[in-house]
C-alpha cells in the first residue's frame, strides 16, 4: 500500500522494504495504535504537506499482520487548540466515555500556546474520527512540557489511567479517569540517576508483564538527548504500580530497551490480549531532519513482542521480532561465498 512497486519492491533510492513508510512526506512517533476487529491501527506523526518536521497532525495506517500495512486518509489535523501531537488510542468496550460500546478512543497532546490534553472518539472502527467538544480534557497554562498521553484500563481500581511525560522536569505523571472525559491527577515518578536525566522525557508507556507467574510493572521512557549511544533512546524502570503510583525496584539505572541509534519514541499497541507489542520510531533526532529520503522522510521499526525475563537473578526486557515476520521470506539458501548475489530485500 505504499511506494511503487516493481518486482515486488518499492523502487525509490532508499526505500525501505519491509519497514513501514508513508508514499509521501515527513512521519515521526508512533501513536494511538489499538487493535480491534482484526486490524492493527498504527497512527503516527504526520506532515501532510512537507518532508520535514511541521503541521504535525494523525497520519494512519492499517493492517491485519503487523508487516503489510495500507496507508489510510489522515486521521486528525490540527485545530484552534494547536498541533496534534503523539498520544495513544484505547477500545471503550463498556462505554465508559459514552460514545458507544466499542468506540475507538484517541487522546493527543494539543500542541498550541500551551501543551493539553485532548480526545477524539471513532465509531466507525478508526476510519474516522470527531473530536471531543469539549477539549481539552486536560487543560494547561503553565507547564512548558505536559504530553504524549497514553492511556489504560486498570482492573483492580476499575478505572483509565493515563501516564504524561514531563519533559524537560524529567518526571512521568500519572492521571486517572472512569469515563475518559474527566480526569485527576494521581502522582508523579521520577528518579535521583542522574544519567537516567540527562535529556528530555517523552512518550511513556506503563505496562503490566508477567514474570515468573506474578504481575510486574514496566515504566519505558523515552529520552532525548542522552540515549545509551548518542542523541535518542529509550529506557525503562522496573517495579510495581498499585493503580495510583508506580515505584520503581530498586536497579542499576539506567535499563536501555536497546543499544542501537534508530528506535525511539515507541510504545505498544492497547486492546491486545496478554501481549505487549511495541512499534518505534526507526531514527534519531540527531540526524531525523537530514536523512536523504525522498519524497518521505523515515520509517517505523519492524514490530516486536515485549517480554520480561530473568537475567541474572533479575528481571530485564527482552524484545523480539513479531512472529509474522517469518512468513514474509520465500527460500531459504546457504551463503557459500562473501558475495551475496541479491537484488531485493533478503533476511540474513
């Protein structure tokens, strides 16, 4: 569904094969990603008009296996409030907003004077959405950064929580709500590591994970600058979270997700059951604005599945490509010589 295709491959210099791109323009973080009636949603920072960082609204994209994606009209454009900034997308299967069961629920930052929290609601399965009329739901005039929210059902306290990152304050804020309209704050995380402060915090997710049979917590934060390598990346904390605040375990701070320079700003998709898939950003602010692709710019990481697992007496992340990668490959050959006769993509 995007780029031309000849032979089977996209034929543009620098096209990436497997990994989603748009046809055209600018795209950063991934947002509002949900899954409902078999199909992934991947929303994503979008500039409809241009191939550099600007007019920022919802791109979208659709797709039934996580590796062939169809790219959809643009999901949210910006209004009177500002930018549509990245957020995260939940399925309201009681109703608790309202708008009908099995509403497909997006909030945003809207990015104007000021940072706030907005909603748009679906019922037309993500094809369209209306924004709220009474946004924002969370108002803000005094914080210089207030954003990325990403929202999910906690059980045992019966209501939505929403976590906020603080940016440049380096702290993650957490909000709760029982219909997704109104909502109060919680409590805030943050850490005295210093090297776990050393650049601005973005895009939050709260995950719960099982490890070794019990509930465990995962906090992953985006950073930038001060990534394991340089400029981007992402870290994570591992604890415990009780419906009204996460405190971290005690741990040698900070937990990198990676150690490569090109996957930021990812987060997981909601209404999946007991799995934890993260998509990201595939670069790095460092250098985002100068990649040579054209007539896009940038393409998401490859889809992996997040699992917690012992390592060294302690849990640690561990993340895996999605299973439906494998059956995108055709042949398998043995590589006998150092010249590798391919002319189309070739996993290695």
């Amino acid at each position: 569904g995007n780029g031309n295709l000849v032979d089977g491959a996209y034929n543009e210099l620098y096209r990436p094969q497997v990994h989603f791109t748009p046809t055209k323009n600018w795209i950063n973080d991934p947002n509002g990603m949900v899954y409902a009636d078999g199909v992934y949603h991947l929303f994503y920072q979008y500039n409809p008009k241009g191939n550099d960082w600007g007019n920022m609204s919802w791109g979208h994209a659709t797709s039934t296996n996580l590796i062939e994606w169809e790219e959809q009209p643009v999901a949210l454009e910006r209004d009177a409030l500002g930018d549509i900034f990245s957020g995260s997308a939940v399925c309201d299967t009681e109703n608790t907003a309202g708008f009908g069961k099995g509403a497909l629920v997006a909030f945003y930052t809207s990015a104007g004077s000021h940072q706030q929290q907005s909603m748009a609601y679906s019922t037309d399965g993500g094809k369209t959405f209306v924004k709220y009329d009474k946004n924002p739901v969370i108002a803000n005039s005094s914080e210089p950064d207030f954003r990325d929210p990403k929202v999910f059902w906690h059980k045992e306290t019966n209501q939505w929580i929403m976590a906020l990152a603080k940016g440049w304050k380096y702290a993650i804020e957490f909000w709760g709500s029982s219909d997704l309209k109104h909502w109060k704050k919680l409590s805030s995380f943050s850490t005295p590591i210093n090297a776990c402060n050393k650049g601005q915090w973005e895009c939050p997710d709260l995950l719960r994970m099982d490890y070794q049979g019990k509930d465990k917590w995962v906090l992953i934060v985006s950073v930038n600058p001060g990534g394991p390598v340089s400029g981007s990346g992402t870290q994570y904390f591992i604890g415990d979270f009780d419906g009204t605040s996460f405190v971290a375990d005690e741990r040698n701070y900070p937990l990198w997700l990676d150690y490569g320079m090109d996957n930021y700003a990812g987060v997981t998709w909601s209404n999946v059951k007991d799995r934890n898939i993260l998509i990201g950003w595939m670069n790095n602010w460092n250098y985002a604005g100068a990649v040579p692709a054209n007539p896009w710019r940038s393409a998401m990481t490859l889809p992996r599945e997040l699992n917690l697992i012992e390592w060294n007496g302690s849990p640690i992340l561990a993340s895996t490509g999605v299973k439906a990668i494998k059956g995108i490959t055709g042949e398998w050959k043995d590589i006998v010589t150092e010249s590798l006769c391919v002319s189309y993509a070739y996993q290695l």
